[in-house]
C-alpha cells in the first residue's frame, strides 16, 4: 500500500486510513503504541499533534513506515536561512537561555542594597511561614471532619 501524503492533514487522514483497514479500534491504538488512551482519537480529531514519541509508536503499532520521495511535479525548494543571532540549529539553545536567566537573576540581586535584600528576604520567610500553618490549618480541620464522621458511622 503506497499513500502520496502531501500535507499534515493528509498524514492524519492516512493514519486513520491505515488503522481502520486493519480493523483496529483507536484504543487498540494507543495500547500498542504505549499511548494514553483516547491520545490517537485526539490526533485523528485534531486536538493534538503527532510527536517525536508518539508519531513512531503509532507507526509502529500500524506496521507502516514513512518514506521521503523527491515531488514528481519538481516544486522548488524553500530554503530558510536561521538568523545568525540564534546561533544555527546546533546551538544548545537551553543552555543559552539558563545562563541569561542566571545573569539576569543576577543583575536584579546587584542593584538591591542590603538593607533591601533582607527586608524581601524576611518577607519570603514571612510568606512561607504564613502559607504553612494555612496549610496546618486546613489539615487540622479535615482530619476533624474524618474524625467526626468516623464517630458518626
């Protein structure tokens, strides 16, 4: 079976194609695939996009594979060039981000006097402590409601 997909509604549509001559539910699917279930009706019904991950599981649970073909019609080749400012494709991008938000983390603390420092620094402390007898409050009071229907049963 050779299916010319064209555009990424084409890749749903033959997925969906493939699976329903196979007689597979899409549950089916998604087992096979090491999916959560219903993630194959999302694709299919557009709410979500095929992965990395899950484009090869749903592959393989089909027995298809995808194959790159030169266009018949010799259409032209869009060429992109990446700016230079991002650095390519291969530059580790997260890397770069991380140390911008440390400098940057640290360019905020450098313009605080000290005396500013630790007035956020008690008002943290102060917040912290503040959302945990919150949260010791709120404990409380549900296990006295266990409790009390405990006495009720």
């Amino acid at each position: 079976m050779t299916v010319i997909i064209r555009d990424y509604e084409g890749l749903r549509q033959a997925i969906n194609d493939r699976r329903i001559a196979l007689r597979m539910k899409m549950l089916d699917v998604d087992t096979d695939a090491n999916l959560q279930n219903g993630y194959t009706a999302k694709i299919i019904c557009q709410k979500r996009n095929f992965g990395p991950a899950n484009l090869e599981g749903i592959l393989r649970a089909l027995g298809v594979e995808l194959q790159l073909v030169a266009r018949i019609d010799g259409a032209a080749v869009r060429l992109i060039e990446l700016p230079k400012k991002t650095g390519g494709l291969h530059a580790n991008e997260h890397a770069r981000l991380k140390k911008i938000g440390a400098i940057g983390g640290k360019s905020f603390w450098e313009h605080k006097s000290p005396e500013k420092r630790s007035q956020m620094m008690r008002d943290l402390r102060r917040t912290g402590i503040r959302k945990q007898r919150q949260k010791a409050l709120i404990t409380d009071r549900l296990k006295r409601k266990r409790a009390a229907k405990g006495q009720l049963l």
